[in-house]
C-alpha cells in the first residue's frame, strides 16, 4: 500500500526543494483529490487541524526542526504509487 512518504517523495522528485509546509498541503490536497476522482484513500495516514492548515503528524515527525526539504530527507518509494495514484497528484515538472 502506499504511503504519505511515498506520495512526499513523489512529490519532492517531481518539484524540488519546498518548504516542509508546501509538502505537507500538497500530500493533503493530493490524498483530497484521490477521494473526490477515484473515491479512495491514497494512502492511510491521517490529517489534523493545526493552527496553519492540515498536518499529517507521522510526516510532520519526519521533518520536525526543517524549514525546506528535499528528495532525500524524506524516506518514501514512489514507485509502491499506482497509475491513478500519480495520475490524481500529477506534479508538473518546473
């Protein structure tokens, strides 16, 4: 199954170096989108209101003390993300 990690790594690999809090509401609104199109979770960890938007506390861990992040800090596979897992997130390249 797959992971928030997996979809952050996804994500970092496809846009680069981010803030920890770009990650964080791009890997919300992309488990979003997954619901809304394909009617499924994309991966199971949770979200929670914090005080600046939407937080997965096992990604938020994971990152805790960073301001920007990159493709290595985050330990994911973005291969375990099936077709229309990385069809729902599509990252454009910059």
């Amino acid at each position: 199954m797959t992971s928030i990690f997996d979809v952050a790594a996804y994500v970092l690999d496809k846009l680069g170096v981010m803030t920890t809090m770009k990650l964080e509401k791009l890997c919300y609104y992309s488990q979003a989108w997954s619901l809304v199109w394909d009617e499924r979770r994309l991966f199971p960890e949770r979200f929670e209101a914090w005080a600046n938007g939407p937080v997965c506390p096992d990604l938020y861990h994971a990152h805790k003390g960073m301001f920007k992040i990159t493709r290595g800090d985050i330990h994911g596979d973005p291969s375990n993300i099936d077709e229309d897992g990385t069809s729902t997130i599509r990252c454009p390249k910059r």
